[in-house]
C-alpha cells in the first residue's frame, strides 16, 4: 500500500514546523537561581545537579543549564511539586500550578501548548497540600513563561564537625568549679575576716572554736579524738579512769589471803 506523496509530505512539514515553533517558543517555566550569601556562584553547582516537578504519576526532569536555570518547556496540566536536587544545598519548594483554558473558553493554540497558565507558590514540607505560602509568580506561554528565583535554605550537613579545645569547656567542669570555689574560699575568707567588725570577728571566732568540725579540720581542741568521733564513738568515754566494784576488791584480798597460807 503506497501512501500519496503530498500528504505525507505535509504532514511531516507540519509536525517538523510544530517542533520548531516549540523550540523557539520560551519555555513554559524557568527557574533562577539568583546569588546569595549562602550560595555566592552558582554556577559552581555540580552538572549533577537537576529540578523536578513531581506528581502521583508523572515527574518532569530538567537539567542544570550553563546560565545557571532551570527550564521547563510544556509541562501538562496539573499540580505539581517543583524541587532542586543537588547534593551540596537545600532549596525552597515550591508549588507550580499548570491551567488550560478550554476552546470555549478562548484557548487557542500557541506553538501547539494552548493558552497555558502557570502560577507558582512556596510550600512546606509536612503541611496539607492547600496551605501555599508566598505567589512567587505566574504567567502565560504569551507573556512569555515565568521565570522565579529560588531561594536558597542552607547547606547539606552529612558530618559533624569536631569540636576544638576552648578553656571556657573548663568551667563546665563540675570539678574546676568545686576546686574554684574552694580556693576562692580559702584565699577570700582572710580578706573577708580583715574587714569584718571586732564584735561580728569575735563572735565568729568564738563560734568557731566551740565548733566539734572546725576543731577536727583545724587540729585544734585539747583532748579531742577526731578519729573517735568520725567513728561515731563517744571519746570521754574512753577517757574516763575504769571503777573497781567492791566484789571484785574482795576477790582481790580472798585471793592475797589464799597465797599466804599457802
């Protein structure tokens, strides 16, 4: 079967002609990536680096181009989570809404992609699907696409890095901070003495020597046992002269008796 000439010649014209009036056309969105403070170049992006838009069925792809953008030429009509991958940033995602007109309603074909309207939205992560945020823009293929800056969140962290040595780490010390205190102690309390009142000196002095604890870490005290009274013991106790009952006196003499007879 040979199909006519003329035909298959004008429809070959026709599909190459809608190509290239698609080519030409702008594309439908374009995403920028504008400097900033965490992303100065970026250019120095890695090549790897791509946008999707994303849906339950469908994900569009569009590579990393040398000016630094995203495009997309004739995404369908839909909602669509737009998103950058690269390995080295975080960036905003977005929400990108893609609307045709029916013919009744005035769509007339534009390059064979129709009177398509593209609005664009910030979303978040973990929120319901209707709660947009900021219109970051919104176009027609007539005005020529949309173009939107994508903001930048901050760097990936995979590793995390080493903390140095600081010599404020060694106030956080429980035991730099005891012996801090114990000496501010000891080298404060004389200070503190000097310009204390005679009266409040002598009450204090007088309070200290009556003191059991003060005695021990002193040393002081006539007649104190500090090892007797950490053992808990009773040191006048044991310092006390030990009575003779009057029986065993009399054992005593019975006994002396007992040796002279014999």
């Amino acid at each position: 079967m040979r199909l006519p000439l003329l035909p298959l010649l004008t429809l070959l014209s026709s599909s190459n002609a809608a190509q290239i009036l698609t080519t030409t056309l702008p594309p439908l969105l374009t995403l920028h990536l504008p400097p900033t403070q965490v992303l100065p170049k970026p250019s120095t992006l890695p090549p790897r680096t791509f946008a999707t838009l994303s849906t339950v069925n469908t994900t569009i792809t569009a590579p990393f181009t040398r000016a630094g953008t995203f495009e997309f030429r004739d995404p369908g009509p839909g909602s669509y989570l737009c998103e950058i991958w690269t390995n080295a940033y975080v960036f905003v995602p977005m929400r990108v809404d893609v609307s045709e007109p029916s013919p009744a309603e005035g769509g007339e074909s534009v390059g064979g992609r129709g009177r398509k309207r593209v609005d664009v939205w910030q979303t978040f992560r973990g929120n319901e699907w209707n709660n947009k945020g900021e219109k970051l823009g919104g176009g027609t293929v007539e005005m020529g696409g949309v173009n939107v800056n994508v903001g930048v969140l901050g760097e990936r962290g995979f590793y995390e890095a080493r903390q140095g040595f600081s010599p404020l780490s060694l106030l956080k010390n429980p035991m730099i901070l005891i012996g801090g205190l114990g000496m501010l102690v000891m080298f404060g309390m004389p200070k503190i003495m000097e310009n204390m009142d005679p009266e409040m000196r002598e009450e204090f002095e007088k309070q200290q020597r009556s003191s059991k604890l003060a005695n021990t870490l002193t040393g002081s005290g006539s007649g104190f046992d500090a090892a007797a009274w950490l053992a808990g013991s009773n040191p006048d106790s044991s310092s006390a002269p030990v009575k003779s009952t009057g029986n065993e006196a009399k054992a005593s003499g019975g006994g002396g008796k007992a040796r002279k007879r014999g």
